[in-house]
C-alpha cells in the first residue's frame, strides 16, 4: 500500500468515526481486501473501494449538518 492509500485510508477512518459518533452508521473497519473499507449502514455491511467510502461518508455527514 502506497502513502496516497493509506492517507485516504486514515481520511476514511476519521470520517467513518465521525459517523459513528453522530450515530449516522452501525459499524466501520477495513474491508477484506487492502483498497476496501466496510462500513454498515442501515443494518447493512456494504463493502466500498476507498474513494467511495470517502464520497458517501462525506455526503452522510454533509447531510446530517444540513438536517440538523
């Protein structure tokens, strides 16, 4: 793993945290292979290429601050 993927993986970390703090998502860790993360959303583990768990926890929280 590269120094870009594990900053986005640390990047993903905070933001899953984040989410669950604000109990926005059930659960997060790393995904079964290196460029995944697993993030449980709505009772569901859903298994996300980085990038991709990046742009959804961002818009989960981005909503959350709206809605609030």
């Amino acid at each position: 793993m590269n120094a870009t993927e594990v900053n986005l993986r640390n990047e993903v970390r905070r933001l899953a945290e984040e989410a669950f703090h604000h109990k926005l998502i059930s659960g997060y860790g790393d995904g079964p292979d290196a460029s995944e993360y697993q993030i449980v959303f709505q009772g569901k583990p859903r298994h996300l290429p980085l990038e991709h768990a990046r742009s959804f926890l961002t818009a989960l929280l981005l909503e959350n601050q709206i809605n609030s």
